[in-house]
C-alpha cells in the first residue's frame, strides 16, 4: 500500500525507516546494509527527502549522516500514516499466518503492543516454520529491532500454563493480540480465563 502512495519501494523503505527511528542518525551505508538497497538509490531518495525538508544532514568525519527534520511541518501527519499503515500491513500478514495448518494459538505482544514481555510472537501448535518464518520476516521488515518469536508445542503450553509458568504469565498478563486461538476453549482451563484476551478480526 505504501509503495503505491509513494510511488517507490526504496522511498517507501528510507521513509518506513526514519518514522520508526526518529532520534537516530545514520550514515547512508549503513542505511543501505540495514535496508538491503542499492547505494545509489537510497542515496539518490536521501538527497530527495532532504531537500522536500522531512530529512536533514550532518557531516561528521568526512560522513555525511542524516536524520529526521523534527521541525518540518507535516511530520505529524507522515507519521500517523506510517504508522497506520504498518498496522494494517500487519493485521493483513496476521489473517494469512492464520490460516497455517496446525497452528493453534498465535499472540502478538512485545514490540508489537508495546509490552514488557520475553517475546514478540508466540507460536504453538505443530507448524511448518519455514511457512510461518515468511510471514515473520513482512511483520519485521522496517521495525526497529529484530522481532523475537518463540514457537511451542501444545503440549510446552499446557505444561507451561498449568504450572503458572513467568514466560506465558506475562504474556496473557500483558498487552496482546490474539490472533488465532483454538486453545482456551479445549483446555476449560480456569487460569486462562483470568486473563482479557482481545481477538483479532479481520
């Protein structure tokens, strides 16, 4: 969707980047490890969002470095779309990783929902990781760190549940998005129903 509204993956990645990271500075190699782009493409989107007044730069070094303009007038406003953006983007990636055969209960939490959790995603059921990592990879791109992500089994769950176990504890106890849940209904477990579990909908 971003890419249609701005008319260029690499624009659309610079721009992902410096909402999502406004208080860095960064060399415009390093941009282009970090966005897996060709040098002169992002180097030819730098000097185009900095001369629309969104970016501003700073030699150090003999470096040139670049950052958020904090002062441009319509920042507010590319962020709010971003970052809806973003979570549609999400919610989309969320009701395909659904339909995973074997998956049985699917959570976002962590960076996700902004929550002080040990993980971002939890996993459980008998999954094809290589099927649910693909989906994985979409829903990090763009973050500002690495996503953790923790796969169980049904059987590490229900252990883990019944014995009041800290990981999922914080988990259920916290922020989240319960993406698919095949569980608490089968299990009638009491523990569970302690816990506001907000559903996602697609």
């Amino acid at each position: 969707m971003l890419e249609q509204i701005f008319s260029s993956a690499t624009r659309t990645k610079v721009i992902k980047f410096f909402c999502l990271h406004l208080d860095e500075q960064i060399f415009v190699r390093e941009l282009t490890r970090s966005l897996n782009c060709q040098l002169n493409s992002i180097r030819r989107e730098l000097e185009n969002l900095e001369s629309l007044g969104f970016l501003e730069s700073e030699t150090k070094d003999s470096k040139k470095f670049y950052g958020v303009n904090k002062n441009w007038p319509l920042l507010s406003e590319l962020k709010n779309l971003i970052f809806k953006a973003i979570t549609l983007e999400e919610m989309q990636v969320a009701g395909k990783m659904s339909k995973v055969p074997g998956l049985q209960l699917l959570i976002f939490t962590g960076a996700l929902t902004n929550a002080a959790t040990q993980t971002d995603i939890l996993i459980v059921g008998k999954v094809n990781k290589t099927s649910i990592l693909k989906y994985l990879e979409k829903i990090a791109d763009g973050m500002p760190r690495s996503l953790r992500y923790t796969f169980l089994t049904k059987t590490e769950y229900v252990y883990r549940v019944e014995v009041t176990d800290k990981f999922i504890y914080d988990i259920l106890s916290h922020e989240k998005i319960v993406v698919v849940d095949k569980l608490s209904k089968e299990l009638r477990n009491k523990q569970l129903d302690e816990f506001n579990f907000k559903h996602f909908r697609q």
